[in-house]
C-alpha cells in the first residue's frame, strides 16, 4: 500500500495523465530510492559530525579498523575499499593524520610504499562513531519488519550485482528472479 503522501505517487500520476502512452513504473522503484538515498545519507552524515567527521573520513577510519589488528592498510587498499581516487585519499589521509587519528610509516615489506595505521586516539573515536552510527541505522530501519529487512537486503544485493555488471566475478550479469 503506498502512502498518499508519497510525492512519487503524485509524481507517477501526473506522468500517467500527461503520457499515458509511457510505462513509468521503473520511476516507482528508482524514484523511491533516490529519494530514500537522499535522507539516509542527511541522517547519516549527522552522526559522523557528532565525532568531527565527514563522510570520507569516517569511512576511512572504519576500513581501518575492521582490517583488524593491528589496524593497517596501505593507501591504494584504503582508496579501493573507499571507492575514491588515490589523489583523495591522500587528501583524507592527510587530514585525519592532522587531527592525530592515524599515522603513516614505511611499509616493511617494501619500503617505497607506505601503511596507514589508526592511531589509538583514532581507534577509540572509530569505536565510539560505528556504535553511534548502528544505533541510528537500527532507528532509521525501524519501521521496517525483520522479513522486509532481509527481502530488502537480499533484493538490493542482487540489483546492485547486477548494476555493478558481474556476480561474484562470474563476468554474468544478476537476475532479480
């Protein structure tokens, strides 16, 4: 049952009225989404400023710390997982190095390379920020039914296979099926 205060549904109506002779319906699903994107990243990015972070930065730190001890990556594995280039990763790398949260150091196993390493003051703050963030994504997924979580994340696991262009590296595209 959709909302009557969904603006997509109002959005669909008019587009039905005004080209009748159009399927507009991938706008329901696309249009949701977008919008849903839209508030989660507000809500979201609310609580990394509540620890003096950005976006990239919490990022950064978190990748850090769920490699695990002793909580190390190198920069080009740091901007892969991040999904953003070397050049800003080395920007975001500098900042938080700058607020004393991690530190850089040659890499022993070649010493051209370098690793960063969270800091203890970045490890505490990295700890408290991810707690913060699945309270608020425990709240922010409230209304929502363990069943529908689950057919949620089973759904849109499988669309963005499909959108990113291969399954688990098979080269095949996903079906949704």
């Amino acid at each position: 049952m959709i909302a009557p205060d969904d603006r997509v549904s109002q959005i669909l109506a008019e587009w039905a009225r005004e080209r009748p002779d159009l399927d507009a319906s991938p706008m329901g699903v696309i249009g949701r989404i977008h919008r849903i994107g839209l508030h989660l990243t507000d809500e979201l990015t609310r609580v990394y400023r509540e620890f003096g972070l950005g976006e990239g930065d919490f990022d950064v730190l978190a990748t850090l710390r769920r490699a695990g001890a002793p909580f190390e990556r190198t920069p080009s594995e740091l901007a892969a997982s991040t999904m953003v280039t070397t050049g800003a990763m080395t920007k975001r790398v500098d900042r938080l190095e700058g607020a004393g949260l991690v530190s850089r150091r040659a890499s022993e196993a070649d010493g051209r390379g370098r690793v960063v390493q969270l800091t203890p003051r970045g490890l505490d703050l990295i700890d408290k920020a991810y707690t913060r963030h699945l309270e608020n994504e425990e709240r922010l997924l409230s209304g929502v039914s363990a069943d529908d979580r689950a057919a949620l994340a089973r759904i849109l696991g499988r669309w963005l296979a499909d959108v990113e262009g291969t399954v688990e590296g098979t080269g095949r595209r996903a079906s949704l099926d």
